[in-house]
C-alpha cells in the first residue's frame, strides 16, 4: 500500500489476466473539510420552512440533504484523487478505471475502488529469422491491353439512337413497381431511370430482358437481387417491374489515338500513354507484392509474441469498426460482426504494441524527410499538391496519426529487410 501525504492510500491487486484493482482510501480530515464546507453553501442558499434563507440550523440542514451532500462530496473526492492514485499505481493503465465501490469508511474518510486493465509486459522481442516470399514481377501484353480497354470506358460517351435496344447500351425508361412483397422500395414510380447494360453491376435480369425492346415499348421484369448485391436494403429480395422504354443510346468507345492520350492528360502520344500504363501496373503489382511481404511479416510476430491485449481496448476497437461497417450495411448483425472481427482487431492491437516495442528497441526513429515523404506520396496518389495533402490529411485527421503510420512502415521495412527470402511459407 502506497501512502501520499498521509491523506490517500493506494492499494493494487493484480485480478485475472490484465486486470487490476486499485482501492483508495482517503483519510477523514480531507473528507470531513469538504462535507463542511459542502453543507456551509447548502445552508446559505437553502429555504427550508420557518427559517430565513441561511439560518437554517445546520443539524437540520445535514438531516435533510445529508445524503444528497455526502453523494456529491463522494464524487468531488473520487474526481479529485484518481488521476493521482493511478500515478502512485505505477500501473500502465490501458482502459479507463471502471468504478467498483465507492462508500465512506466507519472512520470517516472515503473507500473506492476502481478495476483497470494494464499493458501487457514485453521483453526483447526477437526479430531474427523472419520469413516472406518474392514472386518476380512480369507486366504481360495483355494485362496492358486490358487497362488500355478500361481506360476507353473510363471516357466512353452515348449517342441516342433509334433502333431497338441491344446488348451494351444505355437505357433510359420509366419502372412501375408491380410487385414488392418486402416493401423495399417507398415509391410506385421512377421516372428517366438509367440503366447502363454495360455496367457489370447492372442486375442480370435487365441485361437479358430488355434487348429488343423499343422506344415507347414496355415488359414486365422481375428481378432477384442477389444476396451479396451491394445495397443491403436490397439484397436477397425480390422486385418485379414494368419496364417502358423511352430512349435508347449507344455507346461510343473513344479511338486509341494521340488525341485521346491528350484527353487523358497523362501523356501527349498513345505510345507514352501505354508506355505509362505498364509502368502503372509494375507499381500496382510491386506495392502488392509489398503489402503481401508486410502481412507475413506481421503475421509472423504476433504468432511470435502472442501478447494479451487488453479487453476493453478489444472492445472500443470493434465498435469502431462495427459503427463504419453499419454505414455500408445497416442491417449488419453486430454480435455476429463481433465475434468475425475479434480476432483481427486482437492482433491488430497486438501488431501495434509490438511495432512501437520494436521501434524503441532497435532505435528507429522518424525525421523530417520521413514526414515529407509519406506527404509527397500522398499528394502524389491523389494528385494534388503537398499543401493540398496537408490540408487533406488534416480534414481526414490523417496528420495526427501520420507520424504513426511512418514509424511502422520504417519498421516494417526494418524487418522485412532483415527477413529471409524463400518460395512458400508452407
């Protein structure tokens, strides 16, 4: 027990894993001066029948907000004192104290306790004899023709036409809800609905029903959203519609030529231009080898270092998680989400503590350079100037955890240039 001043002892008991209780006890002279001077405010503003606001007798001011007084002086004393009685722990707190108990003593002084989960200890973490693979990188003809294809349909334009509507087109129409047995959708009507046939999100119904189909022409289409059809609202359920027709556009794919380079604003000549995109896909292909190298890495210390990571931290990280994933999906069973995602958020958890335990251990450190650099790449990524991406990443509140971000990729890059290159981790 850890006596500060005589007026607050501090006692800790270590609970399971990284539990701990810390029980206070404040002694009564310190109890005693705020019950006082407590009741002394109670009493000049109290209107109690047959006195004077003030000239209450105070034994009848103490039997009528004795408890109310005692309640708040309780709470004042835990306020004031806890910050100091978790220092004088010499715990390393991880979640905020839950209180326990909280009444006052037969001596007249205040007993609390309160439960805190501490920071799991590590020692030298060995970072010898890690392990990641090193496929080699080969950017073929094809994977470039099928970014050059991509980049047409990026800038592809639609022209009315007045013919009947084939694969690949654009489709503007107007659909009446026939049949709705989920209620899905609140209206009946939907006017100048387009339905772009080349959209490989486009359900499957309307790609096979509507070819054929005229100006002024009009089907019934039923439609079964797919249970992992992105909008939930929508998945698993089914729709039935009358489509009519009222125009029809084709689509018109861009030449590959100079002046569609120009167009791009990414180079002057088609030749620059694929030239550029199988350098894109090199890099594309070497910061996924680069990420496939990290999760090993990872992957590899947490099964090394199997810390506890503290339950409350566990917890606040997976409703986090939960709270960004229910704007995706509203209809997200959180208790099934919970358990799914557990393990992941405990050793992304268990990653960060060692990562910052690496970091002290072999002295890595950030610099400035290291700062503008995460900066120029951002801005790069984005295409924007660094002011830009300073003004981004505060907005996004990106820059407080910046430094963060830097301090484990430098270490990520510590250990996977120490790492062993082999062909299967198997």
């Amino acid at each position: 027990m850890n006596d500060t001043n005589g007026k607050v002892k501090v006692e800790v008991k270590p609970l399971e894993k990284l539990a701990h209780e810390i029980s206070v006890t404040v002694d009564a002279d310190t109890v005693n001066q705020k019950l006082d001077s407590k009741f002394g405010q109670v009493r000049r503003n109290a209107h109690l029948k047959g006195f004077r606001k003030g000239k209450a007798p105070m034994d009848m001011i103490k039997q009528v907000y004795g408890g109310e007084v005692r309640a708040e002086v309780a709470e004042e004393v835990l306020k004031e004192t806890i910050s100091d009685a978790i220092e004088e722990s010499s715990l390393k707190i991880a979640t905020k104290p839950a209180l326990t108990a909280l009444d006052y003593n037969e001596a007249g002084g205040l007993d609390y306790a309160v439960k805190v989960e501490v920071m799991p200890e590590i020692d030298k973490v060995d970072i010898d004899g890690l392990k990641v693979t090193e496929d080699d990188i080969e950017v073929t003809d094809q994977e470039v023709d099928e970014m050059v294809e991509s980049l047409r349909n990026a800038f592809v334009e639609h022209r009315p036409v007045q013919r009947e509507v084939i694969k690949g087109d654009k489709v503007v129409m107007d659909l009446d809800k026939l049949e709705d047995p989920d209620n899905v959708l609140e209206d009946d009507h939907f006017e100048d609905a387009e339905i772009d046939l080349a959209n490989p999100m486009t359900v499957q119904e309307f790609k096979d029903e509507l070819p054929g189909l005229k100006a002024g022409e009009s089907k019934e289409i039923e439609v079964k959203y797919g249970e992992d059809y992105p909008d939930p609202n929508f998945a698993g359920k089914r729709i039935k519609y009358r489509a009519t027709v009222k125009e029809v556009a084709e689509r018109l794919l861009p030449e590959w030529d100079d002046d569609f380079a120009k167009r791009t604003k990414q180079a002057e000549t088609a030749l620059e231009l694929k030239l550029k995109l199988r350098e894109d896909i090199k890099k594309n292909k070497e910061e996924q080898r680069r990420r496939t190298q990290r999760n090993q890495v990872v992957r590899q210390m947490c099964e090394r270092n199997a810390l506890e990571v503290p339950g409350a931290l566990v917890d606040d990280y997976l409703s986090a998680v939960i709270e960004d994933a229910k704007r995706q999906q509203p209809n997200l069973n959180e208790q099934q989400a919970r358990e799914g995602y557990r393990e992941m958020a405990e050793n992304t958890l268990r990653w960060n503590m060692i990562y910052h335990h690496i970091a002290d251990q072999e002295h890595v450190e950030i610099s400035p350079s290291d700062t503008e650099e995460y900066i120029k790449r951002f801005a790069g990524e984005y295409q924007m100037s660094p002011e830009q991406a300073m003004e981004a990443l505060k907005r996004s509140g990106k820059l407080e955890t910046m430094k963060d971000t830097v301090l484990e990729e430098k270490v990520l890059d510590l250990l996977i240039g120490r790492a062993q290159v082999v062909d299967s981790l198997e």
